[in-house]
C-alpha cells in the first residue's frame, strides 16, 4: 500500500489532502527496509494509525481497489504488531 500511496508525487499528495481537514500534521505511510531493525513494526503501526485516511484514498483510486484490507486482515495486522512490540530495538 505504502508504493502505491508513494510512488507517485499525485497519490502521495492526494493521501495528505484527505488528512488535511482531520489532523494537525498529516504524513504519509512508511516503506518496509529489510536493512533497517524495526522497519516492518514501524510500517505496520502506521499503517494501523492511517487506516481510515487509507480507506478513503482506495476509494477513490480505482486502479488499486485490489489493495483494500478486509477487517480479518486488519486483525491480523494487530496480533502481528502485539506479537512484536516486546521484542522492539
């Protein structure tokens, strides 16, 4: 999901803008780097804090409507961050 919202400067700003009216600072969704400790429990966690602004770009981007989570993966997605906070750097 994080590709999708990054790699292009249109995607990236339109995620911001559907923030922009819902929190101070709007940021975007971090990128999973195999060389960096953490990289996976940071890009999971943010994922979880962004999901509704997330929902709201699928929505409106009907080319990645293929991305959009179900409740079971968003649960799944919890138990992994519970599994790997204790083990945080």
């Amino acid at each position: 999901m994080s590709i999708a919202v990054g790699t292009a400067p249109q995607r990236r700003q339109h995620f911001i803008e559907i923030q922009n009216n819902w929190v101070k600072i709007p940021t975007t969704l971090l990128y999973d780097v195999k060389t960096r400790s953490n990289s996976t429990l940071n890009m999971l966690e943010k994922s979880v804090q962004l999901r509704e602004f997330t929902e709201d770009w699928l929505q409106s981007c009907d080319e990645f409507t293929h991305l959009w989570s179900t409740p079971e993966r968003w649960r799944r997605i919890e138990f992994i961050l519970e599994v790997l906070e204790p083990i945080r750097l």
